[in-house]
C-alpha cells in the first residue's frame, strides 16, 4: 500500500484536486487525438471535434488516439473493427 502525504488527504479538497488533473489528462488526450488527424489532413466535422472535446474518460480516449493514426476519416474513430 502506497501512503499519500497530499495536504487534506481524504478531504472534498483532494477529491477535487484529483478531479481537476483527470480533466487536465483528459483535454490533452482530446487536444493530441485532433492535432494528430489535422497533421494527417483529415476534416472533423464540428459534431465530432465536440464528442472528442467532451469525453473524460481516458480509456476512450486512449482507444480513439491509438485509431487517429490509421484512421481515414474521424468517424473511423467510433467505429469497432
């Protein structure tokens, strides 16, 4: 078991503090997976750019970079081979 010392550890303080790195994680995920299709020359309709932008979890967001580098349109980002 891992011991924290994070000041207010076990407080809303720290719930919110790990909230807000998640989110930070979570917008540079969605900011890398767009830069990547744009240096790849691929169009994002404003619908899609928008469920990219509001998606948190990381997992799918993970799934959604590692498709960005083979995908040949953004609707292939979605789409479960």
């Amino acid at each position: 078991m891992v011991a924290t010392y994070f000041p207010g550890r076990g407080t809303l303080f720290e719930e919110t503090y790990l909230e807000g790195k998640a989110e930070g994680k979570a917008e540079g995920k969605a900011e890398s997976i767009l830069s990547v299709l744009d240096k790849r020359g691929i169009p994002v309709p404003e619908a899609t750019r928008d469920r990219i932008t509001s998606c948190t979890d990381l997992d799918t967001l993970t799934l959604w970079f590692d498709r960005s580098l083979t995908a040949t349109t953004a609707e292939d980002l979605f789409t479960d081979a």
